[in-house]
C-alpha cells in the first residue's frame, strides 16, 4: 500500500512539471448584426470549464459579480441564503452549517455531504473537510459564487454528494480600489485590489480584512486574505491561469445559549457560555490551469499545491478537547473536451491527488458533568495520528440533444481512495497512559496501524427539458 502512495506522488509531479494543458475559454456573447449583444450568464462549476448556463443538464443557481457588490456580505450566508434550495444556519464568527437539498446537517457527515471550491479546486482534502470550510474561499471578492444542488457531475467525487458551491475569483487584469469601512462594535473591514494588464501578461492582487469585536461577550473575529491572479498566453498558444490565495482567521468563538426558552431572555443574548472557546486555521492554496487546442480537442491541465492547519476548542463536547489537524496536498486535474457532429458533447479525465494529513485531539482540563462522563472521557491525550491518502479518478461524460429541446447527458466516474493510517499512541480504548476507563471503556476508540482502500463507480444520466 505504501508504496502505491509513493508511485502516486511520483505520478504527479511527473505530471505536474511535464504537463503543458489547459484552461477555460471564456464564453463571450456574440454580437449579431445590427443588434445589442446580450451577456450570457456562464458556470464553471458542472463541468471545469466555462459554459453557457443554459447548456448545463444540472441544478444550477450563480449569484453573479454585480449581486455580490450589492450584497457586500461580511459572512458568505448573506450571500447563498439567496439560492433557493439552500438553506443556512450561521453561527458565531466565521462558522455556519448549511444545507443544499437537505437537513442542515453537522459533525463529519456535513462536510462530507457538500464540495467547497474555489476555482474548481476543492478547499479541503478527502478525510479532512470540515463543515465550516466556506470561510477558506476568497468569497469577499468572488466574480460569481455556482452552487449545484443535488450531486455534482462525473467532473467531481468525494464530497459533492449533496451538492457544490464553488467560488468563482475575478479575471485578473488591471484593477485599482481601496475602501475602508467602520461599524459598531469596533468592527473593521478593509478591501483593496491592484492589477495591470501588459498585453500578454495580466495580474490582480486582492486584499481583505476584518475585525469585529463581537455582539456578544469574547466573540471576536479577526480575518486576512490574499488572492494573487495571473494569465499569461504562451507563443504556441498555450494559455496559463493561475494564482494563489491565502487565508487566516483567528476567532474567538461563542457558544450557543442554553436554557428552557433562552431565546426569550434579552439578558442573555449578548453573553457568551464558553468564553475560553476560539477558532484559528490558516490555509493556502496555489495553482496554474493549462488550456490548449490539439486537433479537435480542447485540454486542461490544473496542478495544485494545497495546505491547510487548523487549531480550535471543540467547546460543544464534553471536557472541551483542542483539536490541532493539518494537511498537505498535492494533485493535478485533468480533462479534455471535444464537440461532436451531431450536437453532442464528450469530455473525459482524470484526477489524482495525494494528501500527507496529521491529527492531534488532547482535553487539558478534568471532565466535568454525570458520573458516567466523568469515567468516560479521560483528561489528557485522545488522539495523535498520522495519514497518507492517495486519491484517483478516471471519469467521462457525454452530452446530446434528443430533440430541438430535450437534451441527455450521461456521465460516470472511478474513483479509488486509499488511506494509510499510522497510530502514535496507545492502541484500543484506555487513556493515554493505557489505563482502561470505566463503564466498558473509554468514549475514545484508537485503531491499531491499518490500510484501508475504496473503489466505487459513480454513474449519472440527466434529462432537461426546455419548456420554451
């Protein structure tokens, strides 16, 4: 198994440094003779690629540049609670849990239900979402922000099962803004964009920032991000997008207030029960799209570099843990797109990442509450592990017009996930000298070292029917 994960990262960036493939063509609307163009609203999301909103066999809804700016939102709630289907519980800073299609969902099973992107790549790693991870995306300077409800096409797996939110950056070029704003609460936010555009070389620098003392006691939130873009054509046509985008966050967080109808307490609602909980995470990503033409086919190529950390009080559990959890990763997109004869489409990829990732759970005070709590939840160490996970898909899909408005699209996706798991602590269920808790064992269970591979086959059909 190891040594699958070595040949998978050889694999990449063998791919990564000798791949010259591609990006997106921006599906400009055409001007007809005599007549006033009329923009076409685009999406990035379905297929990797830019098309026509009304050519995607999907359940599609973008919130476009201009909204946004109207919007100006200081949490990316504001902004999706307008997509119907979506529904959006925004907690305390930074934090939300949302629901596309389905019950506003928690825990590990959120971030496992929908696919956070940002420029089609997703912000976390297999095994390492976290339902709050939308604040990793640059959404305050989003030329568009796409959410795909219901699962996502062949284009996308692990995560995207109940549906997609990708951020759409700006097309990078020249650019100049500064704007400061101040609100109650010692709250300010900073944003500011500088870019130029030489020709064949264009490049956009975006900055914000927040900080918000919080309505409610040590509630805090203090926010930085960086995006860099570039696009650059190469003389044999080749065009290279790319960029970086870099996030902290730093947040005191505030618990929910407890009690029969707390709710109705104007007392309590500017009080804060875990004073002592926080949130920082730090993350980066960095990427180029290739696009170029070969014969009849359109194809792109995105190696990307991902890292992410982060360290937060876990104050909604007994005895408080901190968990500390960090990753690194390193993949490559792949996919190229032809247009057939008979109004019909076929596309077909690959995508192969691979993902070194720790995790540290360590509860520094005594557990207070029942017995049965007490004796169950050990002070001290609960987890200390490491992960290699390696990630490969093969995918296609075919698109075609049945008749002047009924379109077919199928679609089916490989994937194989494997995880190589390393335990750094005590194996089984004691606390972390290996004494055993009471009432049959600790709350915490610690496998032994194990390898562990899924393979699954993900077909999709879409029908769409034009009702005029």
């Amino acid at each position: 198994m190891k040594a699958e994960g070595h040949m998978l990262r050889k694999m990449l960036v063998f791919g990564i440094t000798s791949t010259v493939v591609l990006a997106e063509l921006p599906a400009l609307a055409q001007q007809q003779s005599g007549q006033q163009a009329i923009e076409e609203i685009e999406i990035f999301a379905n297929n990797r690629r830019a098309e026509g909103l009304t050519d995607v066999n999907a359940a599609v809804s973008v919130i476009n540049e201009e909204e946004l700016d109207l919007i100006g939102h200081s949490h990316y709630q504001e902004a999706l609670t307008r997509v119907p289907g979506f529904s959006g519980n925004r907690n305390n800073g930074q934090e939300s849990l949302m629901a596309i299609r389905s019950p506003v969902l928690t825990g590990a099973g959120a971030c496992g239900a929908f696919l956070i992107a940002e420029n089609g790549i997703p912000v976390r790693s297999a095994g390492f979402c976290n339902v709050n991870e939308m604040f990793d995306t640059h959404s305050e300077y989003a030329q568009s922000i796409e959410v795909i409800r219901g699962p996502a096409s062949a284009f996308w797996g692990s995560n995207a099962l109940h549906g997609l939110v990708n951020v759409r950056l700006p097309n990078p070029g020249e650019v100049g803004e500064l704007s400061l704003e101040r609100g109650p609460r010692g709250s300010y936010r900073t944003k500011a964009a500088f870019g130029t555009d030489s020709g064949n070389f264009k490049q956009s620098l975006y900055l914000t920032g927040v900080n918000e003392e919080g309505y409610r006691d040590d509630s805090g939130v203090d926010q930085q991000k960086a995006s860099w873009l570039y696009e650059y054509t190469l003389g044999n046509g080749v065009k290279m997008e790319g960029g970086f985008t870099f996030n902290n966050l730093n947040q005191e967080t505030a618990g929910y207030v407890a009690g029969a109808k707390a709710y109705e307490d104007s007392d309590k609602r500017d009080t804060n029960p875990n004073p002592e909980a926080y949130r920082d995470s730090q993350s980066i990503r960095v990427w180029t799209r290739f696009t170029m033409e070969s014969g009849d086919w359109e194809i792109t190529a995105t190696p990307y570099f991902r890292e992410v950390n982060m360290n937060f009080v876990q104050h909604y559990l007994p005895g408080q843990p901190i968990e500390d959890t960090e990753h690194r990763s390193l993949g490559i997109q792949l996919a190229a797109y032809r247009e057939l004869n008979n109004d019909s489409s076929f596309s077909w990829g690959i995508d192969a990442e691979s993902t070194d990732g720790s995790l540290k759970e360590m509860q520094p005070n005594a557990t207070t509450g029942s017995l049965f709590v007490r004796k169950t939840i050990p002070q001290g160490m609960h987890y200390d592990y490491e992960v290699e996970i390696s990630q490969f898909a093969l995918f296609a899909n075919y698109d075609t017009a049945l008749t002047d408005r009924l379109d077919l699209s199928i679609g089916a996706r490989l994937e194989r996930i494997d995880y190589e798991y390393d335990n750094l602590m005590i194996d089984g269920r004691t606390d972390a000298q290996g004494v055993a808790c009471g009432f049959g064992g600790c709350r915490f269970s610690r496998p032994a070292d194990r390898d562990d591979d899924f393979s699954d086959v993900s077909p999709k059909i879409g029908l769409s029917y034009e009702l005029n």
